[in-house]
C-alpha cells in the first residue's frame, strides 16, 4: 500500500447487522437486566448501580470475545493507485 491510495473495504450485511445489536442492543439489555435483577433482588440503588457495572463489565468481554471472529472484520474489497479511481459496478 502507497500513501494517497484508495481503498475501498466491504463488510457482508448479516455481519454488519449483528455487529450494530452487539454495539448497541447487548449493552442496553444487559444494563437493564442487570439493574433490575439486583434492584428486585436487595431493593437498593446501590445494588441497581452495581447490577448495571456487572452487566456492562460481562457483555464487554464477551462483545471483545466475538470481535475476534473473522466474519466481523472488513476485507479489502479493492485498492486504486493514486489519482485513479475506484470501479464502481452497480
């Protein structure tokens, strides 16, 4: 690769789509689950606070877990030289 090329990267659309839940929807649900879980459990916001933690601290491992996974990582969909453009086929 050569400084000023242009690359152009893809991702499949079921990765991104599962990748955006993992982001965005895991978190949520596991903050709120996990709140709510303690706070029924020892009827205490702290509890709540420290549910909410635990929650996030979880799915964080596991979402870094999945990460690693190759069909969540973009490919190299093609590279133009400098002043070139890139071929867009429709």
């Amino acid at each position: 690769m050569l400084p000023g090329q242009r690359v152009e990267l893809g991702i499949s659309e079921s990765s991104l789509l599962r990748s955006a839940m993992l982001v965005y929807l895991v978190p949520l649900l596991g903050l709120f689950i996990g709140a709510g879980l303690l706070q029924s459990l020892f009827a205490n916001d702290l509890a709540a606070v420290l549910g909410a933690a635990l929650a996030f601290i979880l799915v964080r491992g596991w979402s870094l877990k999945l990460g690693e996974k190759h069909h969540y990582r973009p490919v190299i969909l093609q590279i133009a030289l400098p002043g070139q453009p890139l071929k867009i086929e429709s």
